[in-house]
C-alpha cells in the first residue's frame, strides 16, 4: 500500500520555464512533508519542507504547496536551470511515526 | 566535511556471505536510520535508532542486524545474503526524530549479490 504517491516518473522543462512536480498522499495522519532531490550515485539532498499547519512555504525559487482537502502537495521550481535536472522525491511522516515515507520519485529534465 | 559518510560505495560479493556497512554523521544528530532502494527506486525505511537505542525496526528479516556504538554511527551487518539483497542501501541522519525535521543522508552502498 503506497500512502506516497508520485504519479508522473518523469518531466521535462524548457529552461527559464515553471517546473510543477506534484505528489498525492493516503495517510490523513501526515502532519510533514518534504521534497528531496537526488542525482545519479548520490544520496537525496534535502529541499524544502512544509507542516500541515501552513499551506505554502518558499524558499528561492523553490516552493512547496499543501492542500489538505486534496491529499496533495505540489513543488513548484521558477525559473527552471540545467542544474535542476534530477530525480525529486517527496516524502511525508506522522508525528510520532518516527520514519519517512517516500514516493517513488519523478525524474526532472531541463532542457536548454 | 561529508556530513554522512557511508563505507563502502560499492560492494559485490556472493550469496550466502556476510558482509557490513558502515555509517557515521559528524552533524550533531541524535537520529539516525537505515533505508533501502530497491529496483523500483522506492525508498524504505528498515531501522531508526536514537541515541544508541533501537525505536523501528521495519518488519525487515533478523539476518539485518544494526549496531549502534554511539550516536554518531550506525552500522548495518548482513548474513547469509540472498540475491533479494541487492539494493543500495542509504543511511541518515536527523537531529531529533523526522517529526519536524530534516534527514540527511549519505551517497548511498550498493550492494550486488552474484
């Protein structure tokens, strides 16, 4: 049972264009979400975070959106650069939980 | 300055050895876990410790057994290794539980079973 799921494996942006990468969760007991990045043979790098107290959080070019109601948190990269080009991965905990669910992960392209 | 530094990065070696990987965080962290990616890319929770204490331990087979000599490692024994094994295995770290923060992890072990 996936209670993270992001459902597009793969996106491609032009350069200096929006990226959009959204993720859908199951458990409504998720109070943290967070995005991370990950390039070939490296571990994942963390982004960005958001509580279920708020429903936006920016840092640069980088924000994260929560709708509860929804079940779905999206991450939003303006303007997209080459060196965004990576695997994102969401990933969500309940407090208490003591642990991080992943989704699968979507592969970003930028093109130049 | 790696602030996650696992050993080794890359490890082959045949069914039915028995093999260790270890971990250790110069962050400060009172948290640190184990997770694994399997062929599908997901990534998975198997242990988290804190302090030196065991808090999960995720359903995974007691042929994994994770030792803890102080905060800052964290070290994952294997035995008898079976060729389901293979995966890159990544250990992390956060400064309390995830609850409100961050993991930080290291660039991984992948672990190939002939």
């Amino acid at each position: 049972d996936q209670q993270v799921k992001q459902n597009s494996p793969s996106l491609s942006v032009q350069e200096g264009r929006i990226s959009i990468l959204n993720c859908d969760y199951t458990n409504s007991m998720f109070d943290y979400f967070l995005w991370y990045k990950k390039y070939p043979a490296e571990g994942p790098t963390f982004l960005i975070s958001i509580s279920s107290i708020k429903d936006k959080n920016e840092d640069g070019r980088f924000t994260v959106f929560l709708n509860k109601s929804a079940k779905h948190l999206s991450l939003h990269i303006v303007p997209s650069q080459p060196g965004d080009s990576a695997v994102y991965f969401c990933a969500a905990s309940a407090w208490g939980a003591q642990k991080l669910v992943f989704g699968q992960g979507t592969r970003l392209t930028i093109n130049p | 300055d790696t602030a996650v530094s696992q050993t080794p990065k890359y490890l082959v070696t045949q069914m039915g050895n028995d093999k260790s990987i270890k971990c250790e965080q110069n962050l400060g962290h009172d948290t640190m876990y184990w997770y694994k990616q399997d062929s599908k890319k997901f990534l998975k929770i198997m242990f988290s410790y804190n302090n030196k204490e065991l808090i999960i331990n995720e359903t995974v087979p007691n042929r994994f057994s994770p030792k803890s000599p102080d905060k800052a490692h964290l070290n994952l024994h294997i035995n008898s290794l079976e060729l389901g094994d293979s995966a890159v295995y990544f250990c992390a770290s956060s400064l309390r539980g995830p609850e409100g923060q961050p993991q930080h992890f290291g660039d991984g072990t992948r672990l190939s079973i002939l």
